[in-house]
C-alpha cells in the first residue's frame, strides 16, 4: 500500500426530502489499500457509494481520483475513469452464457472467440476459474459472482467497489475471494468494501470508515479493533449480544415428509424428498448458498404452493392443500427473502403492508370492514418493538432502507405469535446491532413455545441461534445434526452436497 491518495472525498452532501443521507462526509483511499465502509442501515453507505459509481449526483463536495477532479455523471464515466462496482444484487441474463453477460457491461466487446479467451486467462489468473460457454442460469451463486467480477476486472479498474461480496458464499468460496481481493491489492487496486461482517472487515480491510446518521464518525484500523468495538463505533453506544437462555424442548408440531416438488423456474432446482421434523420450542438452522431451493422451500412450506397429500403436517394435521392464510389460522406463518415486492408492496404504506398479512391473527377488521386505526396502532407497534427507523407508519415501504424495511418485515410476523415460524434470510443486509435484535426476538419466540425454521446464508447466524443444522444443496436437504460441536468446514462440505444428505424419510 502506497502513501497517495488514489480517491479523496471532501464535504460530500445529498439530501432527500425529509432526511440528509450523507452530511459533508470526507475520507481518502489509497492505491492497493482495501478500505471498509461501515455503518447502521441507513447510515448512508449505499447512497454514498452510488455517489462515487456515477449513480446519483452530489449536492455539494468534491471528490478527487488520481489527483484530478471526479466528477463522473454517470457509471459509464466511472467505468471510463477506473471505477468498478460489483453490486449485492447481480445483474446477469440466466438464459445467456457467461462471455455473453460480459460483453453486455462493455462498451465495446471484442469478437466472442477473444473475448472467451480473455475471460478464461484473466478468471484463472485470479483463481476464480470459469467456462465462458457455460450458461449463466446454470451456475452457483459463488460462480455468478465470479462472473460480476470478472466483468469488472476486464476494465482494469483502480478503484473496486464491493457491496455485501460474501452474502452469497460457502466459507471456502469466501477463502478464494479473499485470496483474488489480496492479489489485486497487492497490484495496486484499491478496494472499497460494504459488509455487516465484522470479522470479515477484522480479517481483510486495512482502513474503516464508520458512518453514523450520515456523518463520518470514526475512523480505525480494524484488525486494532475486535467486532465489537466496532458494532459499538456504528451504533454509537453499547452493543448487545444475543442472549441464547436455555429452552426445554416440546413435543413434535410440525413435519415434512419426503416433500417432491418441481422447480419454480427454469433454472430452479426441485425439492426432493425433503424431510424435517421440528419441535415446540426449537430453531432449526437450514443452510445453502443461494439458488439451491431455498425459495422453493419457504413458498411450499408458508402455502404459497400446494404439495401432494400427506408431505406437511402441524400438529398431526395435514394441510399440504392449504394456503397461506388457512396456514396462518393455524399457527404457521412465513417470511420471504425478497423484501420488496414479495414482503412488502413499495408503494403501500407501513399501515397498509402491516394489513397485508396481520389480519388472519391480529384484530384488525371490524364486522367486515377494515379497522385502520388498529392497523395503524399494529403498525406503530412493530415500528417501536423492532427499532424501525422511519417518520412514521404513513411512510411507503420502498423509502426504507433494506435494513430498517428487514425489520418492520420480520416483526410484523414475530408480533403475530405463530405456533411455527419460517424465515428466509431474516438479517440480510441488516447492520450488526439490528441483526443482533432480530436474532434475539427469534430466539424469544421460541421461548415462548413457538418453533422456528431460519433459512440463511449466514453460518454465523445459524451456528448462534439454531439448535440444529442441515443443508440444502440442489433441492435436497441434510440430516439435522446439533449445532454443538459442528465446525465451519463440515457444514461447508454439506453446503455442498457431502456428508450424509437424506435418501429417506428420518
């Protein structure tokens, strides 16, 4: 790492009506120096970044590369300037192939027989190997990933942006993107880093900056700091850690047996044989990189789709037949992981979204009719309870950020008592001390009796909240086995297929 700056930033503002999303923020990078951003949701990290990408236009400040003003109207500017982002959310064609995804974020590609051979020597000399025939559709999410940056790679960029890299990976997938980050450090490219990931950061990041309310607030070397100092830095105050109290388990309320369910799409995997058992009382952890059928899963169980007779049952009952509101009447309840536009609608209001699913359990109708003031109060309720940072519950969904709209999602369901609930990637993109909290009010309602489904990519979460663990890799799911004792690199072998995954019913 080099003592030049390769981006300065001074007095960076961009307001929107009714919050100031960055405040005069300043920092600098230098070549080959990979630097965290870090922050609460909403701390102004995403617009800040979409500042330096060319995607949204500062009302005041300056911003430097290379020592010349930055001032890029546009990605394709940045692209041009040296500036390449890989976004949290990949942006790929599944029915084209991956030299085909690629040139579509060139300005001008090359011949596809050079291209493809292009791809292949930059992808294995970065140690992230991939066949540019293979179509995008039928790759894992790592390779997805792999495809972004490649992509980014072929503009020789001086400046990389990383948003979330690591939500979508194994342990030993994370490894190999770490070794391709250090390798393009040590070439001089800088790195800007987005991650909730605090030993991530510990491990990686030469440099932070902490955001707080869109100011910066701190600056710090994070392998000086451990993970807790700095959720406190971002939080501004103490952080709470989850508090596991020990819970007697009940009798058996919910089962799957031998679930077969074709794909939700052409490239979606099917469920085979799918068979779990759960307890009053119990979190059972379900792990998988993304694309493996967890969706599949979440919408056959919750009732968004119907399965053949006799494959799910609570408390003894058969309701494979039933959706989702007959489900809830029941005691079932679900949580998707796509927040907008599945969770939530983004142009209702937080009163209106609270409705969409509280009715069943909740007392919000009145002789037929429905009762906006108690949505209203249900709504305000879920806002103070889960630490909801916004105006009020008139506020439409899609002016959250995806942190504080992950709340308001994941505590309308807790907030309905289910006997059984199943959550898909509760803390996704939620900063260290609101994933803390949604953790904890999980573990508190299974305390209280309920039982508890977490489909998450995070191991850490699963291995801190889960009595039990298995695996779902291409549609089918592992034995569960007691998160006690169970190591990172044994649950990565059964992310990916090894280690007893069920041939029958257990």
């Amino acid at each position: 790492m080099t003592g030049d700056k390769l981006l300065q930033i001074e007095g960076l503002t961009k307001a929107y009506p009714g919050v100031v999303a960055n405040d005069g923020v300043g920092f600098s990078v230098a070549p080959g120096e990979v630097h965290a951003l870090l922050g609460e949701n909403g701390a102004g990290k995403s617009t800040l970044v979409k500042m330096i990408y060319g995607l949204v236009k500062p009302d005041a400040g300056t911003m430097h590369l290379m020592g010349k003003p930055y001032t890029p109207a546009e990605p394709r500017a940045a692209r041009a300037s040296g500036v390449a982002m890989v976004f949290q959310h990949f942006s790929l064609f599944e029915a084209l192939n991956v030299a085909e995804n690629v040139a579509l974020g060139m300005e001008n590609p090359p011949p596809m027989g050079d291209l493809a051979k292009r791809i292949r020597e930059i992808s294995n000399a970065y140690g992230l190997p991939l066949d540019p025939e293979r179509l995008v559709g039928d790759l894992s999410a790592g390779e997805r990933q792999r495809v972004e940056i490649i992509r980014c790679l072929l503009q020789d960029p001086k400046l990389l942006i990383m948003d979330e890299p690591t939500s979508v990976l194994t342990p030993q997938e994370v490894e190999i993107l770490f070794h391709t980050l250090r390798k393009l450090s040590s070439e001089g490219t800088a790195i800007l880093y987005i991650s909730h990931k605090l030993e991530e950061i510990r491990s990686l990041c030469d440099g932070a900056t902490i955001l707080r309310g869109g100011k910066v607030v701190a600056t710090c070397t994070p392998r000086e700091k451990t993970a807790r100092e700095l959720a406190e830095m971002m939080v501004g105050g103490e952080f709470k850690a989850t508090d596991r109290t020990q819970r007697t388990l009940g009798h058996t309320i919910f089962e799957v047996k031998d679930l077969d369910l074709a794909p939700m799409s052409q490239f979606g995997p099917a469920l085979k044989k799918v068979t779990l058992s759960l307890r009053a009382g119990e979190v059972l952890g379900v792990g998988g990189v993304a694309g493996n059928g967890q969706e599949e899963l979440l919408a056959t169980l919750s009732g968004e789709r119907v399965s053949a007779p006799g494959t799910v049952l609570l408390h003894g009952q058969d309701i494979s037949d039933l959706g989702p509101n007959d489900r809830r009447r029941l005691g079932l309840q679900g949580a998707p992981e796509e927040r907008l536009g599945h969770a939530a609608v983004p142009a209702m209001s937080l009163t209106d979204n609270a409705l969409l699913t509280g009715t069943v359990r909740r007392p919000l109708t009145n002789r037929g009719f429905l009762d906006m003031k108690a949505a209203r109060l249900f709504a305000e309720e879920i806002i103070k309870n889960f630490d909801v940072r916004t105006p009020g519950p008139h506020v439409a969904a899609r002016a959250l950020s995806g942190g504080n709209l992950q709340k308001f999602v994941i505590g309308r369901e807790v907030l309905q008592y289910p006997e059984v609930l199943i959550v898909n990637q509760p803390t996704w993109g939620v900063d260290a001390a609101a994933a803390a909290s949604i953790r904890q009010a999980l573990l508190d309602l299974a305390s209280k009796g309920a039982a508890v489904i977490v489909i998450s990519q995070d191991l850490d979460e699963l291995m801190e909240i889960a009595d039990r663990f298995c695996a779902l890799n291409e549609g089918r799911l592992s034995a569960p086995r007691d998160t006690e004792g169970l190591t990172l690199d044994e649950i990565g072998l059964m992310l990916g297929g090894a280690h007893g995954m069920q041939e029958a019913a257990l």
